[in-house]
C-alpha cells in the first residue's frame, strides 16, 4: 500500500510517499480500505516530535478514518467485508475501571488510532474491530472523515463535562477551527446563546450561518468587555477554550459568577498564569476535557443523519498532496476540516 511516512521528525519536508506492506489483520482486528483521513492539529505536533505522546518511528500520521472493510481476521463477528466503518479514536482497554464503568475516555491503557496502530494517511489501516462504528449512508466519506474528532470532542467538552444547558450562554473559542465551528452547531442545537470569537470578520459571518448569535473578533476588540456588553454585564455561563495563551484568561474573565470553563487544547500558549483572587471569589471552576466516547460520537452520527448538523469538509487532497494539505492547515486559513482521499 501506499502510505505517508517520516522516518525524523521535523517540517513538512520530512513527509515521504512510500509503498509498504499491507497490513494484516491480528485475531480481532480489520483491514479498512481507507476512503478518507482528515488532519488534525495534532498531526503537526506528532511530526514535530512536540506532541508529549510516546511516537514511534517510522510514523504514518492520521488519527480520524473512515473507509470499508476489506479483511477480517480471526474471532470478529458482526461485521463483514464491505462494511462502512469508521474506528474510534481510541482503543481502549475494555477492562479497567474507567472502562467498566462508561468512561473509556479515562481508560487507564489505552491505544489511538495511529499511535499503537498504523495512521490514516495510507490506503489501508489495521485496528480493532471492537472500537468500530457504522457510518450512515447519508454522510459522504468525507463528510464522515471530518466528523468524529470535531463533534465528538465538542459533545464532550459541552455537554460532558461542561454541563450545558437550554438557555444558557456558552463563549466559543476560534470558531473557525474544526472543534469551534462543531461546537457553535451542537450549542445553538442544544438551545444556548452562543458567542463565539475568531481572529477574522470572515470567520465570524461563516460561524453565524451555523448558529452562532454573537461574533468577537479577538485581533480587534477585548474578548471579555464584548460578552459583559453582550450579556449586559452578567457573562458567559460557559467558555468553551481550546486555544490557550492569552484567549484562556479572557475567557476566564468572560464568565458570570459560578461560571466553567472548559479546555481541551493550548497551540496558543501551554503554560498560562491567572489571577487566583478573583477565580476563588466568583466561585468559577476550570474543567479538563479530552476525547470523547463511542457512545458520544454515535449521537453526533445520528444528529448528522438527520441533517440536524453538518460536518464541514474545506477541501479534499490526494495522498501525493499531504504536504500541501499540512501547510494549508498550518496557515490556519481554512473552514471546516482538510481531508485526505487516497
Ligand atoms: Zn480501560
């Protein structure tokens, strides 16, 4: 098959096409024939070494697949070659006490989809048949490819662990991103008010088609005064950041008394100071978030289904185009997710 790989780590020039074997499938795993594999900032960090997680080398990127069933191997059953799939992210353990009880998200060893298998910048990908899910006919491969990350994540963070309800007004982070734009979707669905901020006007008017009934362009304007006048001085009850450095005070700044908020990613600045006094004094809380569970993505599948929401696909590339999908999502110009057909 053939399949990007790096053999170091570094800039986009370390990215190769390669011809390598087929996988095979192990007692309990799959062969996919990939259809579509969409980037993910992570990928970036992997190539870059910066990623904080154990990276083997060589390495084929991509976290999010989607594609057909070509080869079962021994012991699966209830799948059969042809079969539209895409695998959750994770491969989680099944048996720790996370797992056990719904929350394989905290899995205490668990594998991702090209960390402890190949990735989905290849024609073919072996992983577990456990973590498999159906796609519905209704969503294009591509369409499919650039769903799980960015509205499983989004449930996740909203609904999860940020606790949103119907009514209340939720501060969304760079909805120009993949986890923006969905959560601005799975928001406005929800029946919250939804702010959102982006670094362009461009961003914005795109974020408000989705739903979104208020845009702070943060290059301009202080995000925190614009959703105390918003709000007429009450705040957001949820902020929604995945952006780190100086968007996640803001955001901090940005809540009512009692407020949350709710990160799952720092590209702008990993290390952020804020002010003790005032976060203890307003009673606000700051809540983790990462990845989301099989059970969360198959709601999103089926809100997609029926149309309730989209997942946006900015352009599709070959295999032999993966440095130029890299740089274009490096120059963080697009709309919606970069995707990978081989
Ligand atoms: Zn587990």
């Amino acid at each position: 098959m053939r399949a990007v790989v790096f053999h170091e780590f570094g800039g986009l020039d370390v990215l190769r096409v390669e011809e390598l074997e087929d996988p095979q499938p192990g007692p309990g795993e799959v062969v996919i024939d990939i259809a579509a594999s969409a980037l993910n900032h992570l990928d970036v960090d992997v190539r870059e070494g910066i990623s904080r997680f154990p990276i083997g080398l060589p390495h084929v990127l991509g976290i999010e697949v989607v594609g057909r069933i070509s080869a079962l191997g021994d012991g699966v059953g209830g799948w059969a070659v042809g079969d539209r799939v895409m695998p959750y992210l994770m491969d989680t353990c099944g048996r720790c006490r996370y797992c056990r009880t719904g929350r394989e998200s905290l899995c205490l060893e668990p594998g991702f989809i090209s960390f402890s298998t190949s990735g989905g910048y290849a024609e073919k990908l072996a992983c577990s048949a456990r973590h498999l899910m159906r796609v519905p006919d209704e969503l294009t491969d591509e369409a499919a490819a650039a769903l799980q990350i960015a509205f499983g994540t989004a449930w996740h963070m909203l609904f999860t662990r940020g606790g949103l309800r119907a009514g209340e007004t939720v501060l969304v982070n760079s909805v120009g991103s993949g986890i923006g734009s969905a959560a601005v979707q799975l928001a406005h669905q929800a029946g919250a008010t939804v702010i959102g901020t982006a670094s362009s006007d461009e961003k914005l008017a795109r974020a408000a088609e989705l739903g979104m009934d208020h845009g702070v362009n943060h290059a301009a304007q202080d995000v925190a005064d614009e959703v105390l006048r918003i709000t007429e001085g009450r705040g957001a009850d949820l902020a929604y950041e995945h952006v780190g450095g100086k968007l996640f005070q803001q955001a901090l700044d940005s809540l009512c008394k009692d407020g949350r908020l709710v990160t799952c990613g720092a590209h702008a600045g990993e290390v952020v100071e804020f002010d003790i006094i005032p976060f203890f004094r307003t009673q606000k809380s700051v809540i983790g978030s990462f990845v989301y569970t099989r059970e969360e993505v198959e709601r999103c599948l089926e809100l997609a289904r029926r149309g309730k929401i989209t997942p946006l696909v900015h352009r599709v590339f070959a295999l032999d185009e993966a440095r130029e999908a890299m740089a274009t999502m490096e120059r963080r110009e697009h709309f919606g997710k970069l995707v990978l057909m081989p």
